[in-house]
C-alpha cells in the first residue's frame, strides 16, 4: 500500500501527516505497510532559515531525484549556506520519505509536480493536510497571517487530476480563524488523536519550531486550557475538539477560497505574490523580507543570563495568568522575555531544569 500527504503549509504539517500516516493507515509492518510520502515545502521560520519565503530545490545540495520536477529531501540533504531547513532533520529522525513542493513555479508547476508524483507513486490514498484550518478559509479575513501558502497547495491539488481528500487537524489551533467560524466548514470527525499516537514525534517536537502542530500534540495528550502564541500573544483554546481530525470537502475549500481562485494559473511565485497584494493589499514573504532585514541589522547576542531569564520568567506568568492564560509556546517565551530566536533552544533547556512540573510536553504549563 502506498500512500501520498501533501503537507499543505510546509512546517508543522509534516510532522503532523507523519502522526496521521500511522494513525490512519498503519506502519512499521502492520497493515498499512511502508510510510507514506510526505510532500512538503521547506518553508521554515526565519530563526531556522534566514532567507524568506519557500526554498526551491536550488536551495539544496544533496537531494535525491523521484521525478523529473520532484526531489527527495534526504537525510544527508544540506541547505546553500547560510541558510536552514527542518526537512534534512525530519527525514534523520521519521521513517518517512520527505519530497519536496517547490512553488517558484507557479500553481501551475506545483500541479506538474503532484502529478508526477501520483504517476511515479501510484498511491492507494492522496490526502491534502492542514493543521488549524486556514485553508478553509475565504483569504480576506483580518486575522489571517499565512494566507498564500496554503492557497497554493489548495489550487493546485483542487486542479490535479487525482483523487484528493482535505483533513483539517486541530481547528484552531493556528490562531488564524477561530474554531467556531471553522466549525461550519468542517464534515465528519475521521479521527481524535490520543496521547500513545503522538509519542513517535516527542523527540522531534523537542527542537521542531511549529507552535499548531505543538498544541496539537499537546492536546492530544490531554491539556486544555487557554494558550498564548506567537509574538502578538494570540490566546488559543486547548479544548476536547482540539485533537481532532476532520474531512472538509475540497472543491468547496478552492470555491470559498480568493487567493487560490486567483492564482490557478500563475507560473511564477512572484506573479502569485503579485495577485496577493492585489487582493489583500500585501504578501506574507513581504512581511518575511521586512523582519529579515531587521535581524540582518541587529548585532549578535550572548545567550540568556539564568538568574535575568527567570525574574522575567515569573513576571510574564503573574501577568498571563491574570490573563486567564493557562499554557505557552517556546516560541512566546522567547519573544515575552525578550530572548532572541537563536537562543530558544538553550531557554527552553533553562526552564525545564529549573520548573520540570511545567512542562507540559511540548507545552509550557503556566
């Protein structure tokens, strides 16, 4: 049995459609047989690769060809310098094939791409992954960050010839649309995660940066509770539905859909940026040029002091807590204690040695 999950952000999704591949069709020799193959963009925050927007296959050395317009991301693969990427990392530590969605070629060769990819793969099963739910949306809401990568990946597998099924995991859990505006675009449950599904990522979610697929697993575990995200401490409900996973229907996803609507045929990412700032008045890469640039300007920072790290620690927590705020990302911390992205690895270390009983894995538990 082979199967195809197009990972449709790039990030998080990937780790999140290495749990489902398990969940729902089985590995490791059980009736699902093989892993399934993940395709999956390498775009990845800037505190990982300090280039914006997706890396293309030019941005690696090292990969392995599967089709004319698709690679392999293997384990060995390496990033141009200077720049990063978590796929090489995730194909070391995941028994799955990590293929790569390259954009720079429009919708129309991201369609190419999935089309080979089925020919070469001839799989059983092809399903289009979302954690949070975004890709359901219109593309005009004010509280959508992300919109254009997903947009993509919807257009073009909404265009391609093969069979698709979109699951949403985690409604919500992204920040960007609340659950219960999602909660009308979503069909059946097909599965609840629970906390033995999600142990074969715990040492990948150690260093992975992705906050949804984060709260996800953490959900999945049994928090609940009122967690803050990102720099603009964004409050998300860990609630019963947070570990779910929903069918929602395709085509009605690229109807409802502006952006993806828009860019069907576009054969650049450029000229998908473009339809994107005609639409919305900018391009989430335009924020991710803007805020590269000021980390290009700021001079090198020594890593946390413990005594400073923690003072400011217990501060923020008085304060989130009188929020109602009962659980956190690494990623807030390091923003709401002022602590420069590089060095999230060694806080997070900090912390845990310092308050084990707050560590809701992958979670900070206030």
């Amino acid at each position: 049995m082979t199967r195809l999950i197009v990972a449709g952000g790039g990030g998080g999704d990937a780790v999140a459609a290495a749990v489902l591949d398990r969940v729902l069709y089985g590995v490791d020799g059980s009736p699902g047989g093989e892993p399934a193959v993940i395709l999956s963009y390498s775009w990845d925050r800037l505190i990982v690769d300090p280039f914006p927007g997706p890396r293309g296959a030019a941005g690696f050395t090292g990969l392995r060809r599967l089709t004319p317009h698709v690679y392999a991301v293997p384990a060995d693969a390496v990033p141009v310098p200077p720049g990063g990427a978590t796929l090489p990392r995730l194909a070391r530590e995941l028994p799955h094939t990590f293929a790569l969605i390259d954009p720079h070629h429009g919708v129309e060769g991201m369609i190419r791409q999935l089309e080979e990819l089925v020919e070469r793969l001839a799989p059983d099963s092809v399903d289009l992954l979302d954690v949070g739910g975004d890709i359901v949306a219109r593309g005009d809401e004010p509280t959508l960050r992300s919109p254009l990568g997903d947009a993509l990946s919807l257009a073009a597998c909404a265009q391609a010839s093969a069979e698709i099924r979109l699951l949403v995991a985690g409604p919500g859990l992204d920040g960007e649309i609340p659950p219960e505006v999602l909660r009308e675009r979503l069909g059946p449950v097909v599965h609840t995660l629970r906390a033995t599904e999600v142990t074969p990522v715990d040492g990948v979610l150690e260093w992975h940066p992705s906050e949804a697929t984060a709260m996800l697993m953490a959900a999945a575990r049994g928090e609940r509770g009122l967690c803050e995200i990102r720099d603009a401490g964004l409050a998300v409900p860990l609630t019963d539905g947070s570990p779910a996973v929903h069918e929602a229907d395709l085509d009605a996803a690229f109807a409802r859909n502006l952006l993806a609507q828009a860019i069907v045929t576009t054969t650049g990412l450029d000229e998908a940026e473009r339809y994107s700032r005609e639409l919305f008045g900018h391009s989430e890469i335009d924020g991710e040029r803007e805020k590269a640039a000021r980390l290009e300007r700021r001079p090198g920072t020594a890593p946390p002091d413990p005594d400073e790290a923690l003072r400011r620690l217990a501060a923020f927590e008085d304060d989130a807590r009188a929020r109602g705020i009962t659980h956190t990302t690494f990623r807030r911390l390091t923003e709401a204690l002022g602590v420069p992205g590089e060095h999230r690895t060694a806080l997070r270390s900090l912390l845990i040695a310092a308050h084990p009983e707050r560590y809701a894995a992958p979670l900070w538990r206030l």
